[in-house]
C-alpha cells in the first residue's frame, strides 16, 4: 500500500525481507515448542487433541508468513497465466489482453460482498470506455454454488445470517469410510454409494459449469469471466480472501493488490 510507484518497491522490498526473517524464526520456534508439548502428553488422551491443534496453528503461522510477502514480492514481476478451466467470455488466457490495463477480480457465487462490488466494476468499464482497459472476473470451483444469492439492495449481513439462500448445487460428498469389521451386506451398500458418489463427482463439472452461465447472466456480468484451476489464486495471485482484485499494466506487470470489497 505505500507503493506509489515501480521506484518505492525494491526500498519496501528491503524493509520487509529483514522482518519476515525474525518472524519466521520465532514461528519455527514456537513450531518447535508446541511439538515438544505434544510429545510431553504422549499418553494423555485428554490434552493431547489441543496439543495437537496448537502445533497445527503454529505450522499453519509458518505458511501464513511466508504468503504474507508474496504481494510485494510480485510488483512490477510478469503476472502469472492461469490454468483455464471454462472460459465465459472471449477472452481465455491472460495473454489475450496483452496491451490493456486489466483488472482481475476474484469472485464466488457464494460470496456477497463480490456481487457486491459488481457496480465498481460497472462504473471502471463505463469511466474508462475506449481506453484499453479490461476487467476480468476470475472464480473456482467450490462445494456450494448459487445461480443468484443476492440482490444489490439487499443488507447482506442480515440476510446472510437471517434467511440463507440455499445452494442450487453442491459438490457430492464421498461415503463413510467402511469399517474393518463390516459384512459382506455393508461392503456391497459401501461399494453402490462410492460408485454413486464417483458418478456425481464426475458429472459436478458440467453441471457447476451451467450454474456459473446463469449467475453470471442473472448478475449482468458483462465483463469476460473464467473459471480456473482452484489451487492457482492463493500462490500465483496472492489471494487471501473473497473478493481480491489484481491490477496489470499494459506491459503485462502486476502493479496493485486490494482484498475486500
């Protein structure tokens, strides 16, 4: 945020590097520590699961710290090319808005406060007409999707939390693992419910792939949107939360980060 410019980067760079360094080894230390404790309750079956959940915390403090300098790591750096997964939109590889300012905006169907940033993206295209600049929604695949969650008009924290729109489509959920002891009747039940659950599984695609169609088209998405590989928006765009917006330049740089609406 106190980057005005390509010059202020590698001076923020050289402050930052120095920090996250003491950090992360205070964080292996506290890692270190936990696994200590953890192993000190090695019969205790009573403590053990919070000790076990404190070592998970500080593995996962570790992770953190090590995302948290991803951002400033990429200013100015060539952005990264997704992995298409469905293309909604002319538009399929970033490559293809080479030239144009772009502005990506990561998005979910089940998120309100990316339907209800949908406006700013309306006015940035309205604003800046004919001037080569290009806004490009970017989602994933999840385990709940909506066709259409919210109105604009809507107070999303009342009715998120007082009359919750149900998803028009969720992700199969495998069968209970089978256990060591079954009989020959719970293996057969088991192997028709994994069978059903590898057909539903293999048919969510298509079918999450209609629903987003008609979200979009019910939201006015009029920007191009894709659909990419899941695991790409935290490690190659810096994603923390829901909605993230990366802006590019015109020579293909990453010049700007904003998480939340």
């Amino acid at each position: 945020e106190t980057c005005q410019d390509l010059a202020q980067v590698e001076p923020a760079r050289a402050k930052l590097a120095p920090v996250l360094a003491r950090l992360t080894e205070a964080q292996k230390v506290s890692i270190e520590n936990a696994k200590q404790a953890l192993a000190a309750l090695a019969a205790d079956a009573k403590e053990r699961p919070q000790a076990e959940t404190r070592v998970k915390r500080a593995e996962a403090g570790l992770v953190n710290l090590a995302e948290s300098g991803l951002p400033l790591r990429m200013l100015g750096a060539a952005a990264p090319e997704w992995t298409l997964v469905k293309a909604y939109g002319q538009g399929k590889s970033l490559a293809d808005y080479r030239g144009k300012v772009v502005v990506l905006d990561f998005w979910a169907t089940w998120c309100p406060w990316c339907i209800k940033s949908f406006p700013a993206l309306r006015d940035l295209l309205k604003d800046y007409a004919g001037k080569d600049l290009a806004v490009v929604g970017i989602t994933t695949s999840s385990s709940n999707v909506y066709d259409q969650r919210y109105d604009l008009d809507d107070d999303l924290k009342s009715k998120a939390s007082a009359s919750p729109v149900k998803p028009v489509l969720q992700r199969p959920r495998p069968p209970a693992p089978l256990k060591a002891d079954a009989d020959d009747a719970a293996k057969a039940t088991f192997a028709e419910a994994q069978a059903a659950y590898e057909k539903a599984l293999a048919e969510f695609p298509a079918k999450e792939h209609a629903v987003i169609a008609t979200f979009v088209a019910n939201h006015a998405m009029t920007w191009d949107v894709v659909q990419i590989d899941p695991n790409e928006p935290g490690p190659k765009y810096a994603l923390g939360g829901w909605p993230h917006c990366v802006v590019i330049d015109r020579e293909g740089r990453v010049r700007h980060f904003k998480s939340g609406a």
